[in-house]
C-alpha cells in the first residue's frame, strides 16, 4: 500500500520557489518508494482563513487541516518573512490537532531570499513541529533566490540535500511500518 504523504507549503501565490522545493522532495521520495501524494500551498485554503476556532474554517482549509492530521509522513515547506515562517502559513498549523503529528515522520523545507535565512528552518520549523512531537528527519533543505530556477532546483547541493532528506523520510516510514506491522505479526502467533 503506498505510503500517503502531504506536502504543504506555505505559499499565497503560484508558482512558487517553496512549491518547488516541496515538489522536490516529493519526487525523489517517490522515486525511493510507493506514495500517495496531496500537495497543498497556503493559497488553496482560501480567503477567510483569520478566524478563531478549527470549526470556523472554511472547508477548503478545514481539508488541508484534516489531511495533514492524516497523512503517513509531511514534507513542509514555508517561504521566509522577516526571519520565520509566514503567520497565515502558522495560523493554519495551529489547527492541526496536537496529538495528531505525534510520531509522524516530516521533512522541513524553506525558501528565502539569500544565505541568512537559512537557519529559519532550524530556529523556527523544527521547534515548531518538536511541539507537536513529530519526528522530524536530521536533514532539513533550504534554498536561497539563486537556487531554484525556471520552476526546478538548480544548485547541485540543495540537491544532494533534498536527496539526503527524502532517504531519510524514506527510511523513517520504513521504521514506523516495521514498528506498527511487529505487535500484529505477534498478535496473529
């Protein structure tokens, strides 16, 4: 059965160098093995988003929430505003149940203008998705104005880096799959 992934990035347009970058990994993580793949950008929730309850939402970002919350594995990505995420790109994680990303396998992705915005990964998604208990991979990919390019990534090392973080994220569901199948194998004794 292919393992279903949601990829969400924090974008309010399309294209989107944060979009591609998710893609990225999406890809090479399906190279690696089945999947099911949702992509989602913040775009696709729709206006009227700034509201203060999950039962206010309205459906199109109430269907995001929900397949994040579903997903066997995320791969997250958000563009940098002023050192960190994007607030409607958090406003809309802070509906996500926080019981449902405990365990859950997750790349970490960003886009930002230049060199000093690479640690926002670091600094802000990775304590963010620590909140919720999710089992973030080691290696997170980041990629500056220069690196992506006409709709694909264009430096050699985010590369590298996107394939080291989608083997990661494939070895992690492979954990979890062989975590969940040993109670029942005993079970079945």
């Amino acid at each position: 059965m292919p393992t279903r992934i949601v990829a969400f990035s924090g974008n309010t347009r399309r294209p989107s160098r944060t979009r591609t970058l998710v893609e990225a990994v999406a890809s090479e993580v399906a190279r690696l093995r089945p999947i099911e793949l949702k992509i989602y950008d913040l775009v696709d929730a729709g206006t009227g988003i700034a509201v203060e309850s999950r039962s206010a939402l309205p459906l199109p970002a109430a269907r995001i929430v929900e397949a994040i919350e579903g997903a066997d594995a995320l791969i997250i990505g958000s563009p940098v505003y002023k050192g960190s995420y994007s607030g409607l790109f958090k406003h809309l994680i802070d509906f996500v149940g926080p019981e449902a990303l405990i365990g859950k396998p997750v790349v970490l992705t960003a886009t930002g203008g230049g060199p000093r915005h690479a640690l926002v990964v670091e600094y802000s998604l990775r304590p963010l998705f620590g909140f919720f208990s999710a089992q973030t991979v080691p290696t997170s990919v980041y990629a500056g104005d220069t690196e992506i390019a006409d709709g694909r990534v264009a430096d050699e090392l985010v590369r590298a880096r996107v394939a080291q973080a989608a083997g990661e994220l494939a070895r992690l569901i492979d954990a979890a799959a062989l975590s969940e199948a040993l109670p029942r194998a005993a079970a079945a004794r």
